[in-house]
C-alpha cells in the first residue's frame, strides 16, 4: 500500500469513529440507529415462516417443520394408516408403498387393524418422502397431474429409472429431491 493510500485510510477512519463536539451532534442527531430486529439478512430465522409437512390420520394431523421435530415423529413411530396418507399424495396403490417399506399385506392389514404403529425406520422413510412429495407439489406449481406424471416418467438424470422407483430408500428419495430442485431452478431433470 502506498504512503498517501495509508493516510487516506487513517483520516476516514479517524473522521469516522473520533468524538463529535456538540455542533456536530446536532447535525447527527436524524441518523437513525441500527435496529438488529428489523435486519433483512435474506436468511430465514426460528420465528419466520417455515414449511410445514402434514400427514393426516384418524386421530389427527402429524405435522412438522424441521429435522428435530422430523426426528421426535419418527421417535414417536407413524402408525400404519399413514400408508395411505401417503399412497394419495404420490397416486401410488398402499400396496406399492408396502412395496417400498417391504411390508406384506398381511402384515399391514392386521397392524392397521390393531391401529400399531410402524417401526422407526419405516417412520422415517415415509416423512421423507411425503416432504419431497410436498415439495414436488410446490416444484410443479401444484399441478398434481403434471408431477405425478413426472414420477412415473422415466428420467435420465436419475439413471433412467422414473423417480418413484426410488422411493424404497431414503438415498432414493434424497435423489429425487435433488433432480427437483434441478428442475425448479432450470436445469434439465
């Protein structure tokens, strides 16, 4: 840096943060100081608005809105009924999603019945993927029609494998998350 570069920086800093005598106070005395709760960072915090996941049941909704309380309804297990919540999101038959969790029919008639609730791994695996379900919805600006018909297409930037054959795991569904965020940011999905 050069000598007067130097100076230069010395006397704006000085200018900047050296005391004000009265007259100028005065002249300062509309400037507005920073308000840190007002800030727009462009980032979201706790308190702004989220995206909130559902899955409907008999006994109510099973919501959340981020990985901790994800992770408390998964530790709280879905019950089977879910199954269904989430075959009508996806337009998928219960039994493909039985499928996916390799659950027999049998299996998820009688635990149904008995109104039991899945284990956590199958728990986790449906929430997934009714948040990527949702946010394909959102992806194919609520056209259900047109993203289902998306799932069932094959797709070349999954492997040529249509995105619903992926949801038997959560590296599956994480990939068709992926190859919708491609699609809802331009690039060829």
């Amino acid at each position: 840096m050069k000598k007067f570069e130097h100076k230069a920086i010395l006397l704006y800093l000085y200018s900047k943060y050296a005391p004000m005598d009265k007259k100028e106070q005065k002249g300062a005395s509309n400037i507005k100081p920073y308000n840190v709760k007002k800030r727009d960072t462009g980032v979201k915090t706790l308190n702004e608005e989220l995206s909130v996941y559902t899955i409907k049941t008999s006994k109510g909704k099973i919501t959340w809105r981020n990985k901790s309380e994800r992770l408390s309804a998964i530790r709280k297990r879905l019950p089977y009924e879910s199954i269904e919540s989430i075959g009508q999101k996806a337009n998928l038959p219960a039994k493909k999603i039985l499928q996916y969790l390799g659950i027999p029919q049998t299996t998820y008639n009688k635990k149904k019945r008995e109104q039991d609730h899945m284990n956590a791994r199958d728990s986790e695996l449906l929430l997934v993927l009714s948040e990527v379900l949702d946010y394909g919805l959102e992806v194919f600006n609520n056209e259900k029609d047109k993203f289902q018909r998306w799932l069932k297409k094959p797709n070349i930037s999954l492997g040529n494998v249509a995105p619903e054959s992926l949801f038997d795991s959560i590296t599956g569904i994480q990939e068709v998350r992926n190859a919708l965020t491609r699609l809802e940011y331009g690039n060829m999905a």
